[in-house]
C-alpha cells in the first residue's frame, strides 16, 4: 500500500465517506436452497436476500426484501408481503433488480402473472446457477447466471451477474456488475421508457403527490397511479447536477439520491452510475411514486426526441451493466455522494 498516496485520499474525502472505508464489517453470505434464496448479513444483520423463486412467482431474481443498517425495510412488501397503506400497481416492481422494456420486441421489465401474456411478448430471466458464495470479514461477493428467455422459451441473452456486498457504520453498499452476451444472430434493445437497473422503495420514501398519474408502456399499456393521502410520505430525489424533486426524471445524472424518513430514521438511497456503462452518464427513471431506476438505453424516451440510442449485440457480443446503490441512516450529502461516486468510478 502506498501510505503516502492513502493519506492525501484520506484528507480529501467528507466525513461520511471517511468512515465508509474504515470500520468494515462482517459480511455472510448464506445459501438457503429450500427457499430459493441467499442471505446476506451484514455486521450479524439481515440486509437483503437474493431471491429467485422461479416464473412462476417471480419473472426475473431480485435482491429482496432490503433493510437499512439500523433494521428499517425500505422496499416496498406489495405483492410478495402486502403492507397496510402501500400502493398495489406495477406487479412487476419488487426489490431490486435489472431488466429492459425490449429486448427483440420481447417485453421483460413488466412481465407478471397480471399481465395478459396473449396480448403483447413477454421475455423472462431465469436464474440457472449460483456460481460462487463467498463470505469476508469486509465485503461478501456472490456470482449467479442466468438466461434471457422469449415468450417462446427461445434463448436470447446469457447473464451473468456479480454483487458485492458491504457495510460499515450506518452505511450498506450494493455494487451489481452484470454481463449480457447475445446468443441470437443480433439482439436489439431499442429506445424505450422501462429500464433498467431499479428498485421501488417502501411508501414512506416516496414523494408527496397531488394529483392521479397514468403512465403508459411502449406497448400503449396504461398504469393508473391513484393519488394517497401524503401522512409520513416524506421522498425527495437530488441528482448529481443539483436537480430536485420528480424533475429527475429524464435527465442526465452521474448519481440520484433518494431521501426520506420512516419513522425516526432519515434514510438514503443512492444510485451511482459507473464510467464504463453504454450511456454514461445515464438517464434517470426515476418516479415520485416510488420506482427508482436508471436507464441507459432509453435515450429518446428520456431526452424527449433529442437524443437515441438502438443499441445493438451481434452474435457472442457482450455488454456490462455496472451499477453501485448507497443505503444510509442519514441524509448524504453531495460531498459524500461524490466520493462515493469517484470511488466507484475507479473500480472495474
């Protein structure tokens, strides 16, 4: 280790990224097969799950449910463990996961057992394998694969996934890298809305709204989104170039921050894009009802006509998908986001 390179970094960083390298915690990994999951404990704490019960519950695996370092859920239960006063829309929204809106006019972000798989195309993401589980006394690592399936069952994309998990203090981070290969003579992924790396937070962690929404899919599929009364609704996104409120949406930003309150617990939940993605810096997806998301290859969606993006694999191409999210007990600022963010730019 270079001491004298580690010392000038040291003396640069906020207070709250300081800590975030030092006092690392335990992180365990453990495999339950009997219920299609891997358990991540932090500091002797659950953290999350990786959870992959199969197309018949779940279309793709997600990282489920998530608390924060002090105990604090904040994805929301609907529809795998329904809470009093959540919202009931987008079935398709659980916990943390990544996938796209067309893939080969194959629908894979709102496929669900709601939906009417006669009408519109449907892919799935079907979890083959658990490649390594690995447990450390600073990060724990887990590696997974799975395949990209049409309506038809036809293979489209081979994945494979790696999440490293750590904590120190009040603070957890998830870094996801995932890897797609064409397997197809060409796979497209044209300009859509719906995509791609996301999570959809608890109701507390929402932001206030006023008046109903509906929002329609590239397939003119329409989603109503009622107004709720705003009692403990306390979200308010901030990207990386100063931009508040639901008007991240459709801008471009190396980070979004998501904060809020539930109960007496300020929280965070960041999303950092990395330097190497398609698209860097990303779009931003991000809903005042709760989905949170980033979204690479929606360029024309997001930008309103200004800018597109059909991206493309040919035949054994591959693309990697890398994305951090930052949990915190406590509001961050945009010093420490930045660290964070600079952090995670050097990683591969």
């Amino acid at each position: 280790m270079n001491f004298k390179n580690t010392g000038i970094l040291l003396a640069t960083l906020s207070l709250t990224a300081l800590a975030a390298l030092v006092n690392a915690q335990k992180v365990d990994l453990v495999k339950n097969d009997k219920e299609s999951k891997v358990e991540v404990k932090i500091d002797g704490k659950p953290f999350t799950s990786y959870f992959y019960p199969g197309e018949k519950i779940l279309k793709k695996a997600v990282l489920y449910p998530v608390h924060t370092a002090k105990g604090t859920i904040i994805t929301r239960g609907w529809p795998l463990d329904p809470r009093p006063g959540e919202r009931v829309d987008h079935p398709h929204h659980v916990g943390i996961w990544l996938n796209y809106e067309d893939v080969n006019g194959n629908d894979y972000w709102n496929n669900s057992d709601a939906v009417d798989h006669a009408k519109r195309a449907y892919g799935t993401i079907i979890h083959t394998g658990i490649a390594s589980v690995t447990s450390g006394k600073d990060k724990g690592e887990l590696k997974v694969t799975a395949d990209w399936v049409d309506k038809d069952g036809k293979l489209t994309l081979k994945e494979t996934t790696t999440y490293i998990f750590s904590g120190k203090g009040d603070t957890r981070i998830i870094d996801r890298s995932t890897t797609l290969t064409a397997v197809m003579d060409e796979v497209a992924m044209p300009d859509v809305k719906d995509g791609m790396f996301a999570i959809r937070v608890a109701r507390e962690l929402e932001l206030p709204s006023t008046k109903p929404d509906i929002f329609t899919d590239a397939s003119g599929i329409a989603t109503k989104v009622p107004v709720m009364k705003n009692d403990g609704i306390t979200g308010n996104y901030r990207n990386s170039n100063g931009v508040e409120g639901e008007a991240v949406w459709g801008k471009r930003a190396i980070w979004c921050n998501l904060t809020g309150k539930i109960k007496d617990e300020n929280i965070s939940v960041a999303m950092i894009d990395h330097p190497k993605n398609v698209g860097y810096p990303a779009y931003w997806h991000a809903r005042g009802y709760g989905l949170f998301a980033v979204n690479p290859l929606g360029m024309k969606a997001l930008s309103d006509g200004k800018e597109a993006l059909n991206f493309k694999l040919k035949k054994g191409e591959s693309t990697t998908f890398r994305y951090r999210l930052v949990i915190a007990s406590e509001h961050l600022k945009d010093a420490a986001l930045n660290d964070f963010a600079a952090a995670y730019g050097k990683t591969e």
